[in-house]
C-alpha cells in the first residue's frame, strides 16, 4: 500500500481489565468509528495506523489482551443482520443499504481526521 493511501481498515480488540478497556475504546474512538463496541471501522494512511497501534501499545498487557487488525479492500459490500445504529453525525435515509452507511462512517471518519491533523 502506498504510504499515502487511505485505506479501511477493520479493528476489532478484547481487553482483559477494565481501566485498560476504556482508555483503548477511546484512543481507538479518535482514530475509527465504532461499528459495534468493541469493533471499529478505521480509515487512515499506513503512518495513521502506525501512529494508532503506537498509542495501543502502550496501554494494553500483550500477554492478557488482543487487538486485531484487518485491511478491508477499498470496495467492500457488506451486509449486517439484527439491531442497527450509526454513530452520532452519521445520518442515512431510512432504506439505506449497510454499504452506503460504511460509506457515510468514512466520510465522517475523514473528517474527524483532517480536523484532527488540522490541530
């Protein structure tokens, strides 16, 4: 991948204590958007990634927590099953497919992003 290149990337983590899972669920909440609690959608440079997996490792034990990283390929379809949600500032018409909301939470994700690196 292109050092450049935004990319989406699926972030999944299980962390053994408390404390550490808060501060990893906001550290991760900075960079992605959540899909479910524990999962994020996370679109970012390979510097973005890195400088994200740095900010992890140094919260989490490796020997009692797991964090997972995927690479999704930039056109993904996707389906999903049971209860929906968006995360605030992410607004779909009700008949929107799962894909249009990835799509939505990207562009939302890229915002926050160039804010982030706008301070």
């Amino acid at each position: 991948m292109p050092i450049h290149q935004r990319r989406p990337h699926l972030l999944a983590y299980d962390i053994a204590d408390p404390r550490r899972l808060v501060r990893v669920h906001r550290t991760v909440r900075d960079y992605g958007l959540p899909l479910q609690y524990s999962v994020f959608l996370v679109v970012g440079t390979a510097r973005d990634l890195d400088l994200l997996l740095a900010e992890l490792d140094r919260i989490i034990h490796p020997k009692e927590d797991d964090i997972r990283v995927y690479p999704l390929p930039m056109t993904f379809d996707a389906d999903a099953y049971g209860r929906q949600w968006l995360p605030a500032g992410v607004d779909l018409p009700a008949d929107a497919s799962l894909s249009q909301a990835l799509l939505a939470m990207v562009a939302e994700q890229d915002k926050r992003a160039a804010a982030r690196d706008a301070d």
